[in-house]
C-alpha cells in the first residue's frame, strides 16, 4: 500500500501548526477521507511543495491516498470552493494561480482586514495578555529560520496573522482572514524562494509591540510595510516540480 512520507525539515519541538489545521480545527483532529486528502493536498499547497499551476489528476490521487476516486473529485471540489484550486471543464483541475488583478484584490482586501484586526485589538483592556502567545510563536518562527526549517518557518509564518485575528474571537473575520491568507501565500509560491526575506518574525514582533503600545496607526503601519514586503518579493516564477508524486512526497 502506498504511504505518505512526512513533510521534510518540520522539527516538532516548534509547535508549527500545519495550515490545514488552522482553517478548521475540529476536523483536524478527527478528519473523514475527504477531510484527509483536503488537508494534505491543503498543506502541500501551504508549504509550497505544491506550486501553483500543479496538475492535479485524479488517478495519480487515488493511487497516493488510497482512497476512492469519489473521495478525491469530494476533496478538490472542497478545495475549488476555497480558492486553493481551480477545476475547469475537459482540462480537470490544478492549483490556483492568480492573474495580475487578483493579485492586487487579495493584497487590497488583506490590508483591509489586518487594519479591521489591528483596530479592534488595540481598543481591548486586556490586549497585553491576549498577544501573550503570540510572543512565543514569533519566538518559535525565528528559531525556525535559524535552524533552516523552511517548512515550520513557513508555516509560523503563516500562522502568525491568522492567530491574530482569533485573539478577537470573530470567527467570521477568522475565516475570511485564513482564505486570504492561504491565497496569499499561494501568490508568493511564485515570487522565488520565501528565504529571500527573512524578516518576517522581526515585523511580527513590530506589529505585536506597537500593538502593546495601543498605537494603532504605528501597528498599521508595520502591517503595511510588512504585506507590502511580502508583494514586493514576487519576481519571475521559479521553475518548480508540479509533479502531485514528488510534491506529496509519496513512496511509489
């Protein structure tokens, strides 16, 4: 039978959340067959060992997940609706790549929203102690890039923003913030390796110490400059392996 290998580099001592796990906590920890495959097609996806574009044929995914071709075509459909990929007619589908102008909502709509974030959290009393974990997973970030984890480095990362939104306990903003982001990271897959800007845990940890301050213009300003780091990293799309075996790191 065949079996998936875990993701490669991901120390567990980090605690970083795969990103599956952080869209829908409760089916992470008893997930059916579709949630299964979701999560782990999901994940390749977050981690960027699946790049925009990938073909994603599914008899390639029955034979990987063992699962039925019911399960599979369940799964994409789930992750169609999500904007994670795209099924077109008589070409089957793939992962999601943004055209130019998606490019520009996504960015638009995710300084909207860390702005509504930043906003809110700035007026709460107990601001200090809600951001209090949020310290040790920018901690936890740094380590990663300093031990060359990519993959935990990536995925704390990531993780950073959406934690931040929960700290208000909206789960709508919640939602809307983790599809955003997931298409977001999706973006920069394809702006050359993410290594190329290892400040991501020092403007995290910006943000987190003007939000401290309950300066919220200062807070906006480090997201600002933050996201817009973040586009600015896109450059010429890099050659990457689309092939669904190597990137779900299947023993054949």
């Amino acid at each position: 039978m065949l079996q998936l290998k875990p993701s490669r580099g991901v120390s567990s001592d980090l605690q970083a959340p795969r990103a599956s796990s952080l869209r829908n906590p409760k089916t992470a920890s008893n997930p059916s067959e579709v949630d299964r495959v979701y999560g782990e097609i999901f994940d390749a996806a977050m981690d960027r060992r699946l790049l925009p574009g990938a073909k994603l044929t599914e008899a390639a995914l029955c034979s990987i997940f063992d699962c039925s071709r019911s399960t599979v075509r369940a799964a994409l459909a789930q992750l169609a609706y999500d904007k994670i990929v795209l099924i077109e007619p008589n070409r089957g589908a793939r992962v999601w790549q943004a055209t130019p102008k998606e490019v520009r909502d996504v960015f638009a709509m995710r300084r909207a929203l860390e702005g509504i974030t930043i906003d809110q959290l700035v007026a709460l009393d107990d601001v200090d102690r809600r951001l209090a974990p949020l310290d040790d997973m920018v901690a936890r970030e740094q380590r990663a890039y300093e031990q060359g984890d990519r993959i935990s480095w990536i995925r704390l990362s990531n993780a950073f923003h959406v934690e931040l939104a929960r700290l208000l306990d909206n789960q709508v903003l919640t939602d809307m913030l983790s599809g955003l982001c997931a298409r977001t990271t999706l973006i920069i897959a394809l702006g050359g390796s993410p290594e190329g800007s290892a400040c991501s845990y020092v403007e995290h940890r910006d943000i987190l110490d003007q939000l401290r301050r309950r300066d919220a213009q200062g807070a906006r300003a480090a997201m600002d400059h933050h996201l817009q780091d973040c586009e600015q990293r896109m450059d010429t799309p890099e050659e990457g392996v689309a092939d669904p075996w190597s990137a779900l790191n299947v023993r054949r």
